[in-house]
C-alpha cells in the first residue's frame, strides 16, 4: 500500500519524469543510433568515465552481470521491454533493482522512461531508496550517460536534497545546453532551504521565461529571507523577465512581506506594463492595488494609471480575484475628482465581477455630469435586467441623444405593460430614432 505521505510525492515525481522525457536536450552530442538517432542527448563517446569505487558503480555492474547471465533476457522487441521493467516494478527487491539499472541504458527512450518511473516508485515505497540513489547519483555524474537529466529529476523526487543538492550544483555548473533546465526543475522538486545560493548561482544562465519562472517559484515556495530578498531584488530588474516572473513569484501569495514589496514596487513605478498586467492577474492583486489605491499620497494620474491595468487585464483572473477587485473599486465611485470617478466605473464594469452591482451605478446615472452618465450607463447594461431596468426610463428624455437612445435600448428587452406611459411620452420627442422605436415596443406590448 502507498503511505498517505508519499501521495504528493509519488505525484511531484510523476511530474518530473513527464518533464524530463518532454525536454530532450541535456549535455553534448546525440547518440548515434542505427536507428535514426535517440532523441537523449549525450556527450561525445570519448568523454572521460567516472571512477568505479562509489557504490553506485558497483550495483551498475553487477546490474550488467545479471543482464549478462540471462536473468534479463534482452529483449528486442519494445512491449516485451516494457513488461519486463513492469514486473519488476511489482515486485521490489535488491534484485530487481539491480535488473532495472540495466535498461536505464536501453537506447529506446520509452524503456528508460519506464525504467526510471519504476526505480522512483520502488525508492519511495520501499527501504530500497538508497540503493535506487546511488544508481542515479552514479548515472548522473557520468558525462558520458544520455539521460543524465532524466536521472537528475527522479533522484530528485527521492532524497530531501542532503545528497542530491551537491550533485545539482556540480551539474548545473556546466555550459551545456539543456542542463540548467533539468537543475532548477530538480531543485524545485527538492524545495529546499540550501538550493537558495544554488539557485541564486544559477539565474544568470537561465534563458527560458519557464526556467526562470520555475527558479523563482521555487524561492517564494521556501519563502526564507535570503529567498525573499533575491526576488524582490529583481523586481527592479531591467531586464524584463526577471522582473516578470519575479512580480509573478511574490504575487502567489495574498499576503506578508511579498506584498509590501509589490506596493512599494508599483507605487515607485519600477513596474513595467507587462509586470503590472502579471500582477493585476494575481491573487495578490486585489491587496496591491487596493492599498495604492487608498494612498492618499497617490497622483490622480497613477490612480487611472492603476485602474486602467486593471480595467485591461483583470478580467483574465480566477472570479474570487474579479470579486475581490471589485471591492477595491467600489470606494473610488464616490471619489470627488470626476476623471476618477470615469476610471473607475469603467474598471468596474470592464473586469466582469460577479454579482449584482447595479445599486452602486443608479446614484452616477443621475450625475450632473454628462461623462460620468455615460460611463455609468455603458457599465449599468450589464447589470439590467426585469428587476434592475426601471432607473433607466428616467434618461429616455435625457438631453444627450446617446444616452436617451441607450437606454431605451437597454431596457426595451424589459419594458411592459405598467411602462406604456413613459413610452408613449417617447413617442412626442423630436427624435425620430427614439419615435420608431417606442412605437415599435408599444406594438409589442400590446399584442
């Protein structure tokens, strides 16, 4: 039976080995296959072996001597390959470890696949895990093994970094195409506190947005001082990935320091638009942007500067953020400068929050202020509906054509019996538009 314990694990691991077999480039030249070529990448065949005294190497032999006297009978067809490192898998022992060690060299990549998957599972689910390390430590620091980083991710999801970080760093300090990216993937598998200087060391290698965003995940995970300090570091980046996937890390968390650091980020305008629009995404967005936006200290201009952010990118966040943005809006409806106010009842009605929100537009559909109408009415067509279209007969006689006409579009889907008087007041505007269409709904209403 699996241990409740090590579901999660189990998980992380499954992961990793899906990770480890997408990406197919680790260190040096392909291995030259009769059959076209494995897709593993492998140093030169004239790279240097490693010493044969550590204990890994020794199982690594002894795994050759038992495929030599047939207790693997090398199969060469893939499914029985395949079935073979399966009934091994459901039966652990010293022995079948060994045996498996044997096709981590198969040049068919999906047999090594399923070779690793099945030393990981015997590792965590038996008192075979060291044993199973020493193979892949042994593998790993090979130079001239192919699937280096395939060994890499799953010793990874066996060992709490004790013995495997040491081995991360001397990998990973290499200029190798592909390898930091099996590094930081192992690293955030190990989530632990002493890969922050490794992963520090590291960053200036990394070239993928995902590598990076993997890296700095990994810090607001472990989320110690020294971890919280690179990240916030780079907030202030110029280059515009670190800071992207930085704001990104910090904002995975709604609340402590991370947040602290974002507001002053945002408030000192060190974000770019790109950073910004990761944030107002986030679930720490509402808390960041809520507390730029009760700074009394806060230029109108940044103000609108926040809310347009908002306005263009929240609407891509989970709904619970959507709703939690609305609220941080609300106060501003009522705000005296009127450009705010706009702003504000844009955002509103452009982030697609749930819930009814119409009571808060009514009192802005009366406005003296023709602009603020009409924003608050752009945004209020969303909230009408049979119980909420009624404070839009009252603009029907409006002064400004596009408002009058919006409105009787808006609530024509609603308009009855008990609105005949209103609409046969339309009727007498010299506005032929707005005459066409009351006659039109009082023939409906009537039939």
């Amino acid at each position: 039976m699996i241990n409740q314990k090590n579901v999660l694990i189990i998980a992380a691991f499954l992961i990793a080995g899906a990770f480890s077999f997408m990406f197919f480039k680790d260190s040096g030249k392909k291995h030259e296959d009769i059959a076209g070529g494995s897709p593993f990448v492998a140093p030169s065949s004239q790279a240097v072996k490693r010493s044969t005294g550590d204990t890994g190497k020794k199982i690594e032999n002894e795994s050759a001597q038992y495929a030599q006297k047939g207790n693997i009978h090398t199969p060469t067809d893939l499914s029985s390959k395949m079935r073979i490192v399966n009934e091994l898998r459901e039966n652990p022992s010293s022995d079948s470890v060994k045996q498996l060690a044997a096709f981590l060299d198969d040049r068919e990549s999906s047999v090594a696949q399923e070779a690793f998957d099945s030393l990981g599972y015997i590792g965590l689910n038996s008192d075979l895990k060291q044993m199973v390390l020493d193979i892949l430590i042994n593998k790993i620091t090979d130079d001239g093994y192919g699937y280096r980083g395939a060994a890499l991710l799953t010793a990874a999801s066996l060992d709490d970094g004790k013995q495997i970080l040491p081995v991360i760093e001397k990998y990973g300090s290499s200029d190798d195409e592909g390898v930091s990216t099996y590094a930081i993937r192992a690293m955030s598998l190990l989530d632990s506190e002493d890969s922050v200087p490794v992963i520090a060391g590291m960053l200036g290698k990394l070239q993928s947005s995902d590598d990076i965003r993997t890296a700095f995940g990994t810090l607001a995970t472990i989320n110690t001082p020294e971890a919280t300090a690179i990240l916030e570091k780079n907030l202030h980046s110029q280059e515009q990935a670190l800071q992207q996937e930085s704001v990104w890390a910090l904002a995975l968390s709604p609340s402590g320091h991370h947040v602290e650091y974002l507001v002053k980020a945002v408030a000192s305008d060190d974000l770019t638009p790109e950073s910004m629009a990761v944030l107002a995404k986030s679930q720490a967005g509402p808390a960041v942007f809520g507390s730029i936006l009760q700074r009394e200290d806060m230029s109108t201009d940044k103000i609108n500067q926040v809310l347009k952010i908002i306005e263009e990118n929240t609407v891509l966040a989970p709904g619970s953020v959507r709703s939690e943005t609305a609220t941080i809006i609300e106060p501003l409806l009522d705000n005296p400068n009127p450009e705010i106010q706009i702003s504000a009842i844009r955002a509103l009605g452009k982030i697609g929050a749930s819930g009814d929100k119409s009571s808060l537009l009514i009192p802005k559909l009366q406005s003296d202020n023709i602009q603020i109408q009409r924003e608050a009415l752009s945004t209020y067509a969303q909230y009408s509906t049979p119980n909420t279209y009624k404070p839009l007969l009252d603009l029907f006689g409006h002064e400004d054509m596009k408002i009058r006409r919006s409105a009787l579009l808006f609530a024509s889907p609603f308009l009855d019996k008990s609105d005949i008087p209103t609409v046969e007041g339309v009727l007498r505007q010299n506005d032929p538009y707005m005459s066409e269409q009351a006659q039109l709904i009082l023939d409906k209403i009537n039939k």
